[in-house]
C-alpha cells in the first residue's frame, strides 16, 4: 500500500492539455462581457454596458430600464430612444409584449443570444 502512494508522489504531474472551444464551459457566470462605461461615454454605451454587464435576463422592458437601469438613464423617452438604437445596431430585437402599451425587447448577448 505504502508504495502505490510513493508512486503517485513521485511521479511528475502531466502536462497540461489545452482545451478544446468545444469543451469549454458555459454558464450564468460565463456570459460575454462589453467594455465597462465610464462617465465620459454615452448615453448608449451606458445602456448597452448595464444591459450585457448587469441585467440578468433575456428580456427588458422600458420600465425595467426606467426602475433599474442607470441613474442618467431613467426618463421614459430617451429610454425608448435609445433602446431603438441598439435595436438597429443589432443588440436588441423587439418582441411581442403581454400588453398594447407596453415596450419590450430581447438582448442579443453573443454568438447563441
């Protein structure tokens, strides 16, 4: 018994073996990050930064920008407008919403988002 130990503590450990993109591992945490916003940036880079960085689920509502979103973010019409210009430039797609008067939108996050 004391031997097999010996062996294993003598041997020299393996080579790491790189890792295959197949194989790599996904998850909540593992989520496709953008650049972080500062204070000098705009407006849609704020928004685009709290939605891929900091917003947990697949979809946003106008009201969930004006309640949780950024600070500078929160008046209704420059939540709409700006979200429209991530639409055309592919971060969004606007979606059917439970209600009439009600905006929502999913978040591409990436290659399978």
């Amino acid at each position: 018994m004391s031997k097999d130990i010996f062996k294993r503590l003598t041997q020299q450990p393996e080579k790491e073996r790189p890792v295959e993109p197949e194989k790599i591992l996904r998850g909540p945490l593992l989520k496709p990050t953008a650049p972080p916003a500062d204070r000098w940036s705009s407006p849609t880079e704020k928004l685009l930064d709290w939605l891929i960085n900091h917003w947990p689920e697949d979809t946003i509502s106008v009201r969930d920008i004006c309640w949780r979103g950024p600070n500078s973010l929160r008046n209704r019409k420059s939540a709409i407008g700006l979200a429209e210009t991530l639409v055309e430039n592919g971060w969004l797609a606007r979606i059917k919403s439970r209600r009439r008067d009600m905006m929502e939108w999913r978040i591409a996050r990436g290659p399978e988002g």
